[in-house]
C-alpha cells in the first residue's frame, strides 16, 4: 500500500509555494470539498513559447502530482516559456487512491459530453487558454515494469520522443513490452497516428487535438510498482527536458 495522498495539504502546499517561484495561483472548481489550485508562469516575452502540463487526473498515480508539484520550484527551467500548470485534477480520486473520481468515473474519459463536475470545470478554464506549443500529461501505470510514452505529433513538428525517454531513462527502466494496454510499442514509446481515430470517451489529449488541430503532446507514464524517488524524478526530468527542447526548436515553434 502506498500512503495516503492528502489533497487537502497539497493544494495548501502549492498555493503556498508558487508565487515564492513566480506562479501565479488560480482556482479550477472544488470538487466534493476539495481545492483544486492551477498555476500559470508568465514569460517576459511578447511571443512566448507555451508549455501546458497535467497531472493527477487518475487518483492512483501520486508520482504526477508530485512532479508536479517539484516542476514549482525549478522556475529556472522555464525561461522563455509561459507554463499552465495542472497538478491535481482529480483531488478526490487521489485521497482514496482510486484512478476514478469520488463518483467511479474516469476523468480521463470524459473530454467530450462531460458529466463529472472535474472536468466541466477543467474544460471551462482551458477554452480561455492560448494554444500551446507543446502539452504534457503526466501519469502511472501500476502494469508497466518500466517507464514509457505516448507520442502524439505531425511530422512537420520536432519529435522530443527521444530527448523525453532518454530524461526518464536517468532515473527508470525503459518498458521494453511491445503491445502496451492494446497499443503496439517499440522501445518504450507508443507512437499515435495523426490526426487520432475517432472515439466517444475522449481522454484528455483529444480535446486539445479537437480545439488547436495542430496539437503536439505527450503523455509519460511511469511504472508505479517502483520506488516512488525515481517516478517523481523521471517526470520532473523529462518535462524540464521538453522546455529546453522548445527552446532549441524555438524559431520553428514560433514561426
Ligand atoms: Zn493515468
């Protein structure tokens, strides 16, 4: 058994932390009691390059939130990027330690005819939202034995696939499987075709793909049977590894 996540310190924790750092602290709706803070980090720049990350939508997956919540304290990896931050959309889920929400539904199923009151209201603040350059969703896998990703990019887009396995690969194994919850993998990376098949239970990327077309994501699982260090720290890698790859791409994201 893992210990009990305590939403309730966390989003105290969090608030408190990141305008120490330059974040600004926003509000998503509460859900069943619960506080639900987002952060934004402005950039300096008249055109900034745009970094959205997601975590803590499957309540049994605590290294995202985690990460999450270190990714706060490392503004220094985001200069020149103006960030959305989103560590904990599942609160209620994560106190119980259930991948589902309070009521048995899965968030991360629910981007199209929202019913849960998470997602109604991660979805009213994400269409005030700029596009971005790239979005990250941070997750777990408690089958995997080793870390792994969704890719989801046109080829006219850099590929950050392998700078993000090789940020993992410091702190986890590779999942070497190559049929990954039905999706075929090689090396540790499920590469999606572009545009996505259609489908009714819209995860999370879906909506992006839906509102910008041109959507460029990814989202890292790690395999939560290991030491809970490692997972923090292999998202925390891999995401400040995806900035630095903005930033080496920055005239073909901006152009
Ligand atoms: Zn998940």
């Amino acid at each position: 058994m893992s210990p009990v996540f305590d939403s309730r310190q966390f989003a105290e924790d969090t608030a408190q932390l990141a305008p120490q750092h330059g974040w600004r602290t926003h509000a998503l709706n509460a859900v069943d009691g619960f506080p639900r803070p987002w952060f934004h980090l402005p950039a300096a720049e008249a055109q900034p390059l745009r970094l959205y990350i997601s975590a803590g939508i499957h309540g049994d997956e605590p290294a995202s939130s985690y990460a999450a919540r270190e990714l706060l304290r490392h503004t220094d990896q985001f200069v020149g990027i103006e960030v959305f931050l989103f560590p904990l959309l599942n609160p209620a889920g994560m106190a119980r330690g259930s991948r589902e929400n309070a009521h048995d539904i899965d968030l991360n199923r629910d981007y199209l005819n929202p019913v849960s009151a998470e997602v109604s209201g991660h979805l009213a603040v994400l269409r005030e939202l700029p596009p971005c350059h790239a979005y990250l969703h941070l997750h777990e896998d408690w089958e995997a034995q080793g870390a792994y990703l969704y890719a989801l990019r046109r080829d006219d887009i850099p590929n950050a696939t392998d700078t993000l396995l090789a940020a993992m690969a410091e702190h986890l194994p590779i999942e070497q499987a190559t049929l990954i919850d039905d999706f075929e993998a090689e090396g540790g990376v499920i590469a999606r075709p572009y545009p996505l098949p259609p489908r009714d239970d819209w995860p999370e990327p879906y909506y992006f793909e839906d509102q910008h077309g041109a959507y460029h994501g990814y989202t890292l699982e790690t395999p939560s049977s290991l030491e809970l260090p490692q997972r923090i720290a292999a998202h925390l890698s891999a995401a400040h590894a995806l900035a630095n790859f903005l930033r080496e791409h920055r005239a073909v994201f901006l152009r």
